[in-house]
C-alpha cells in the first residue's frame, strides 16, 4: 500500500511540471491579445484559441499549428508571427489577425466575424494595425 502512495507522489511530482507549463503560454496569449476583463475582473482565454479540446492539449487546431510551426522558443513572438503572417488557419474567409481582433476563433471554421473582412481590417488599422499585437 506505501509502494502504491510513494508511486503517486512521484507521478505527481514528475507530471507537475507538465500541467503548469502551458499556463504560461495561455497568459501570454491573453495579454497579446488584449482581452479584457470578463468575470470578477479575472481575463479568460479559451484553449480552443489553439486546440481542439477547450482543456488544451492534443491536438491543436490548424491556428495552433501555425503558431507551433512558428514557435522558435518564445510564445509571444510565434504568436505575432502567426498574426503577421495574414493567413486564414481555419479557412472560413478571414484572416486569423482579423479573428483575433474580432474575438472569434481563428482555428474554427465556425467562428467567426459577423462583420466583412474589409470592415474588419479597417477597424484594425485605425486601432494601430498590427503592431497592437507585437509582445509586450
């Protein structure tokens, strides 16, 4: 029974590392692109920004295969560079700068923007363009 107890302390300890280690990443995404407060003034960012899941993990949806694509060892900077690139990941017709400016899901088809993408686009110009979401 100790044995038992001794091997899930050390799996905890050993897998630890593993579920704190994205938290960061979520952050950062919440600070790049300028989420606002929602619940009890506390900014939220779902998974599903990146992933399938809303849990996060495997597997990732084709934005969050950009970003790992671009990802050189710094998360804001895949981030940016992800944005910068002016691609359409999910391919619903809008550009996944312009989702993430309209906070819908660039990796989800079924999210998106229920403005044009040339409205879109302007409204980001005028908000400072793409430099709003250079990291910080």
């Amino acid at each position: 029974m100790r044995k038992v107890g001794f091997i899930v302390l050390m799996l905890a300890l050993i897998l630890t590392p593993f579920v704190q280690a994205r938290g960061p990443y979520r952050l950062q995404a919440i600070t790049q692109f300028n989420l606002v407060a929602d619940k009890g003034d506390v900014r939220t960012i779902t998974c599903q920004y990146c992933h399938v899941s809303p849990n996060g993990g495997a597997p990732w949806n084709a934005f969050g295969n950009e970003v790992r694509a671009n990802f050189k060892g710094n998360i804001g900077e895949a981030l940016y560079e992800t944005l910068k690139a002016m691609k359409d990941s999910d391919g619903d017709g809008y550009a996944d700068v312009l989702e993430v400016f309209a906070g819908t899901l660039p990796g989800d088809a079924n999210s998106k923007p229920l403005v044009t993408p040339q409205f879109l686009m302007q409204s980001l110009e005028k908000a400072g363009g793409l430099e709003i979401y250079k990291p910080k």
